[in-house]
C-alpha cells in the first residue's frame, strides 16, 4: 500500500523506468508518509495504436484541425 | 474524462482497433455528451491462454459437455 | 469478451449508464462482430477530487491561465 | 499520457490527495520530460476489509507471529 | 507478486471476503509456490447498474427471452 | 461475475496459469458459490524491469541492507 500503476506510451527505457519508479515512491512517502517498501509501482506499456484520444489512434496523423 | 479500457483477445488489426475507438469514442459523447477530445480509450491485447472462463483457458478445448 | 471498463466522474444516472452500455455494445459488436452476450461493462464513479489532469484535481479550481 | 492510478487505503484527505497528486505529476514530468497536462492520476481508495496480504485482511489482526 | 483483483457483485460479508481472500491465497501459493505474504488481493465490489452484458444492466430485467 | 485478474512476474508456463485458472475459480465457486461459468480470470504478465517496490525495480539489485 499504495500501489501505482503507470501506463505510459512504450519506447521508456529501464533506466527511465528506474528514475520514474524511485521519484514516484519518494514522492509518495514524502506526501503520505509511510515506508517506501509499502509502494509497489508497475508500468504497463501501451503502443501508439493501442491509445486513442478523440477517437482517433495516437499512431494515426491527428485529423485536419485537430 | 471519460477512460475507456477495453480488453480484447489478440489477433485484432489496427484498423479493427481504429474503427472500434472511433465507434466507441462516437457512442459515449452521443450518450453523455462532452466532447470526443475528452474520451481516452486503451486497447489490451490478451492471449488465450491468458483469459481463462469457467476454470478453462480459451486457448484449451472445452471441457466435455462444457 | 471484450471486457470494457469504464471510468467516469461520479453523477451520472443509472438511465445515462443503461444508455451507454447499450451504445458501447452496439458499437462493439458492429466494429468486431462477435455476440452481445460476450462483452462485458464496468462502470467505475470517480470523484472529481480522485481525477487530476495536469497536477490538479478536477474538484479544484484550474490555475490561472490553465 | 501517462496514467497514473494510485490504490491507497481510504481516509486520506483531498488535501493530502491535492499534494500527492502534485507531487507524482510534478515527478513524472521531471522524470519523463513532456507536460504537466499530459499527465492523468486516479485514486482509489481501498478499505481494509477490501484488501488482504498473505491471505489476511487489513481490517483483521495479523496471525499470531505474523 | 502476484496481485489479485477480484470484481464482485456488491453485497458481500467482510465473512465471504476474509474467506475468498484466504481461499485465493492458499490456491496461488499452491499452484505457484512463493510464500503467502508475497500475494495481495483487492475486492471491488460493483454495483448491478455499473455492470452490464450483452448491453443489459445487471440491475435491469434481461431482455424477453435473453 | 465476478471476474478475478492476476498480476505475476512473466516467466509462468501455460500449465502454471492452467493450474492456477483451476484453482482460482474452485476457490472462488467454494467460497462465493455460483457457477464456475460465471468466473473469469485474466493474467498479466509484468517484466521484473516494470515492478517497483521501495523505489527499486525487481529486475535490478536490492539496495544493501534491503
């Protein structure tokens, strides 16, 4: 307790990963308070064409306008 | 606002996932209003023999009489 | 399957929530085929102090300028 | 993009949830780089007798020596 | 490691959750080995008008002949 | 209903998650009553790289005196 879960456009790397799961767990403990170990943080990679904003694919050109 | 997560089995095509994140974008501002740039929408992919029904994988043949 | 989880600012009513059920399965079953019978919808009420866009919660007024 | 969903236990206050959300939003862009805008946090709270760690509920003593 | 979430239809005893908890554990342990302090589960409970099939709310009577 | 979704390191066999779709849902049928039809089970797989706790990837050394 607390978990976070981190879904993210895929590409990150583990170096990334590694300083974005070290941040979010200090910003927690120092906001919550609580032990670092109680933080649990995963990370789920989505492809540009498994998220759409407006109806349309990230992996897609944004429509006239858009 | 609002997250749409939709869950499928794997195999579908981006352009399957292109259609349905414009079908599903269209239904939800239709029915709550809102605008489409608002709805977020995230595809995962799941393998057969990672959703399981009744005790028995989808990518296992059904129990007799199942 | 699908499995569609929807996440949504709390207040909606029950009438708006049958209505985009109804959207959303529709919408599904034109786009992947498939039966009604087989896709499944969640609805989850978010507070707007339990959604924050930018580092602030919905519930809060924007900053200025935001 | 991204989307971070925290699981806390419940009883927090929107004052402590307007801090973390701070906080995480303000580490993920230090961390990641892109904006503030971009970035959308969820929370859920848990309560006790809705979460279980080695078979036992949080709202129930831990096993003798546990 | 590993998580367990569980989305159940509301109404359950803290009895049926303490029990269900204990239950799952002993059968991931079981099957995967890992000792039970390393597995978490968090209940959902969800409410019959937040989950629909086949476009029905649970809370509705099924469609004539559904 | 209810539908149980479970996070475990990648790296399970197919028998594992086999086994473990069994146990779950005898489990759950055991405990809640209901038909094992009505239970679904998901799995996802998380690298060690994208599962934090205390700040530190799973995939990485924990730090000395961890």
């Amino acid at each position: 307790m607390p978990t976070i879960r981190v879904e993210l456009f895929e590409g990150r790397t583990v170096e990334q990963k590694r300083a974005l799961a070290a941040a979010l767990t200090e910003a927690t403990v120092r906001t919550l308070g609580g032990s670092p170990g109680s933080v649990d943080i995963l990370f789920f990679d989505i492809a540009k064409h498994d998220w759409a904003t407006g109806g349309t694919l990230w992996s897609d050109p944004p429509p006239p306008g858009g």
